[in-house]
C-alpha cells in the first residue's frame, strides 16, 4: 500500500522567484482568503495570516495544483514551528462540528483569540459556491491535506480592509510574521526544469544569507544544491 502522506512538508508556489526569496529569507506569512459559514445562512470571510504547507506524497504530484516550484521541510522542522494539520468540517450545516465552526465565527469579533485559534485552523471540506471566490481553482480542500502556521494577530475581516492593507503594502505579505530554516532541515527543493535547477545553483552559490540566517558557508550551499530535483525526475521515480 502506497503512503498516504509524505514525511516532508511541502510549500508549492507558482513562482521560480518566490521560491528563490524563500531559500533567502525563509517563509513569509501572508493572507489567506478563508470561508466560513454563517449562522444566517449565508458565507462569511476572514483574511488569515499564515504560512501553509501540505504532505500529500510526490506520487500524487498529478494532484498538487499550487504550482511546479516546492520546498519540502523535515516533520522536525514542521513540528518544532509548531505546524498543525487543517480540521475540515462538513459543509453540511447540520453537522455539529459545522454548528460550531458557525458558532465561533459568529461571536468572532469579540477579538477571542480562543475562537481565532478554531477558526485558524477549519476549513470546509469543499468551497462554498460564491460569485468571484477561487475562479479556476479546484473546489474540493480535503484533497490538500493542508497544514498551517497561524499568526494570532491583525486578522482582516472585510475585503475592503484586505484591499486598504494590499494598497499600502503592495502584496498579501506579512513580512514581521516568518519562519527561518537551516540548510540541514530542507529535505527537498522542486523545480520545473533543468534549466531552473542550473538557474537555481548559480542563485544559490550567490546567496549571503539562507533561510534567513547569514551565518553560511560553502558546505551549507553544497547541501542546499545536493536538494534540488526536477517535476520530471519526481514522475519517474515516485
């Protein structure tokens, strides 16, 4: 029987950018467009700062939608941080786990960080039908087996708030809020091509500072470049 999880945690961006600014910096924090169901039957929103991974295995690449670029991190890595995996409720509002997602939604605004710390952490197990909400993303979040790094502080709960912060600080990020890694706790880096996996030495080999922290040497590079491997050395031997 195949694994039904990886012993990494993968954080897939679409971007060969991004995924360098990581091996720089290490994860930033940014916001994630959250539903939530409502006690009047309607679909809420939180705009929650976090930072995501998923373990679902490489042999399952064909059902990673979040793009070809990851960085994988060892379980001690995620667990120390702490990472904690998603709890996803039913859309089902009769179901009493629903009820309670509802319930903390509702008396959210009440600034309980015990109700952030639920909320944080729930998801419906499929996207609620909503004009404009994932255009062209896949409905069913089960399938992600997602984990997460939540930040408690300056949740944003109308898109009017997320576009003022968007506006002032021209992205999602959150730059205070990261998560800093050594070379040895990376177990894999994921690029689309070979030409990225050149690109991605070269970068490497210039970088004064990795994971966020600038005590490097020529071993630590050797070991992040020892990593790297392509979508198609992952199909063919996964």
């Amino acid at each position: 029987m195949g694994r039904i999880y990886s012993n990494s945690f993968f954080h897939y961006t679409q971007k060969y950018d991004v995924l360098v600014e990581i091996l720089k910096n290490g994860f930033i924090g940014s916001y994630a467009n959250e539903q939530f169901p409502k006690s009047n039957g309607t679909i809420g929103h939180l705009y929650i700062p976090m930072i995501s991974f998923c373990d679902i295995p490489l042999s399952q690449l064909q059902y990673i939608v979040y793009g070809h670029y990851a960085i994988g991190m060892s379980r001690v890595w995620g667990n120390n941080l702490p990472l904690c995996p998603v709890s996803y409720f039913p859309n089902s509002r009769r179901a009493n786990l629903t009820r309670f997602i509802t319930h903390c939604f509702d008396i959210f605004h009440s600034n309980n960080s015990l109700y952030a710390k639920v909320l944080g952490y729930a998801k419906p197990v499929r996207k609620y039908k909503e004009n404009g909400y994932a255009i062209g993303r896949r409905k069913d979040n089960y399938i992600e087996r997602e984990w997460r790094k939540i930040y408690l502080k300056d949740w944003i709960a109308s898109p009017e708030h997320y576009t003022l912060f968007k506006k002032e600080h021209g992205s999602s990020l959150i730059n205070h809020f990261r998560a800093k890694f050594r070379p040895s706790q990376v177990d894999m880096i994921v690029v689309e091509s070979e030409v990225d996996r050149d690109n991605l030495i070269t970068e490497i080999n210039s970088l004064r500072q990795i994971g966020g922290y600038a005590n490097i040497g020529t071993k630590d590079k050797l070991l992040l470049i020892s990593k790297i491997t392509t979508i198609d050395e992952i199909k063919k031997n996964y």
